[in-house]
C-alpha cells in the first residue's frame, strides 16, 4: 500500500470508532461525567472543605487535575480494549488481517479510537469541575498537553494488549479492575504523598501512574511530588514498548488466529 491508501486505512478505523464512540454516548460518554460529578462533590465539596490547602491551592483545585486523568486513563483503556475485543469476537479483524492494511496501521487506528475518546471524556470532566470553582488556573500548557496525550496513548496501547490476550469477555475486566483502579486511586489523584509516612512515600514510587497524575497536576499547578521529566520520559519509554510488543504480537497472530 502507496502513503495515500494507508492513510485511507487508518482513516477508515478510526472514523469507525469516532462514529461508535458518538453513537453510544450514553455508554461512553455520560458514565464517566456522572462519577466523575459525584467524585467533584464528595472528595472536592464534602471532605474537600475539612481539608486545609495544598501549597496555596484548595483541596478541589488540587484534585481537579488528578480526576482528569483519572477519566483519561480508564477511558483510553477500555475503549481500546472493548472495541479490538469485540472485533475479535466477532470475526470482523479477520477483514483486516487478510486485507494489505500494515499492522502498524491498525494499532495507530485503535489506539487514536481510545486516545479521542479518552481525551473527550477529559474535556468534559474539566468543564464539570468549572460548576464547582470559577478559577481554572494552568501554569504551563506545553506540559498539560503532552501529559495527557502521551498518557492516552500509553493506555490506548495497554489496552490493545489486553485485547490481544483475552479470549473471554470477562478477561478484558481484568486488568481495569485489578490492575489500574488499585494503581490509579494509589497514584496521587486524591492526596499527596507528602502526606504520607517515609515508608509508603518510597512504594509510591514504584507507581507509574503517580508519575502522570503529578506531571499533569504541575501543568495545571506548578506543584508536583516528583520529577515531572521523569514522568514525561517514562511514558515515552512505554508507549514505544507497548507499541511494538503490540505489533510483534499482531504479526505473530497471538490471540487473533484459532
């Protein structure tokens, strides 16, 4: 395939997702703004207003970042992994695989399906949070930016890789249960780990997801807990891993041939 047809492709899946991801609103869309609100009004509102300030911010203000990508990452991780699942169950990756579409081609159109929907769900969870405080104070757009867009892509592709490996339905619950909520409501989203005892301030950072939550929270901020180019370097590191442990697995057929 010349540039012009693969760019055609990739137009193709991701304008399949897009479409599904608009279609389904209510499923992919509404959730995370209504948790997301409840979140704003119990930790932010209720609990938020017996807390003293973090380094001159408001409890709400300092939770607002961490929500976001909260949102991001779940969003990012499950649309991928639903939707490439999905098409595995229903025989329609086949299509595909047989087609002359390049494998790299399909992981970058599942991968743009889950980093829109991740990064529309976190618009919207920003705007939410603007019910709640009228002051939207960012420090360094740059920084904002490429943390969530680097952050939906590292969990598009993990998403990918679950998919990849789960044969039931059940399996791509899996890794969001077990894995990222215990990993994201440890990460940093609700407090810092300033916080905290030496002990578990040091297990903190074995968690790759504190590491996004305070680069993204320093763009808005300027405060973080940690080196934030640490954080940035780490999530290149992984989604250069993931994508291509993706397309070995792909060009392998693990998981997508009987």
């Amino acid at each position: 395939m010349n540039a012009k047809e693969q760019y055609c492709a990739f137009r193709a899946i991701v304008d399949k997702e897009v479409t599904r991801i608009l279609r389904i609103w209510m499923q992919t869309l509404l959730p995370s703004a209504i948790t997301m609100t409840l979140y704003f009004i119990i930790f932010g509102k209720f609990i938020g207003s017996q807390v003293r300030d973090i380094n001159g911010f408001s409890y709400m203000q300092f939770i607002v970042p961490g929500i976001i990508m909260l949102s991001v990452i779940t969003n990012s991780f499950t649309n991928v992994v639903s939707a490439f699942f999905s098409a595995k169950f229903q025989k329609s990756i086949e299509e595909l695989l047989v087609s002359p579409t390049p494998n790299y081609i399909i992981i970058l159109g599942y991968a743009a399906g889950g980093v829109f929907r991740g990064l529309l769900v976190g618009i919207i969870v920003l705007l939410v949070s603007l019910l709640f405080f009228t002051q939207l104070h960012i420090y360094n757009l740059a920084i904002v930016i490429a943390f969530i867009l680097l952050t939906s892509i590292v969990f598009s592709l993990g998403g990918l890789l679950n998919a990849i490996f789960a044969k039931r339905f059940d399996d791509i619950a899996i890794v969001p249960t077990f894995v990222l909520m215990p990993l994201t409501y440890l990460g940093g989203v609700f407090y810092s780990i300033k916080l905290l005892p030496e002990f578990w301030q040091a297990v903190s950072l074995f968690n790759p997801i504190l590491y996004m939550v305070n680069g993204f929270r320093y763009g808005f901020l300027g405060i973080s807990d940690i080196n934030i180019w640490i954080g940035l370097g780490m999530l290149i590191i992984f989604a250069v891993i993931l994508f291509y442990a993706n397309l070995y697995l792909i060009k392998k057929g693990v998981g997508l041939r009987a």
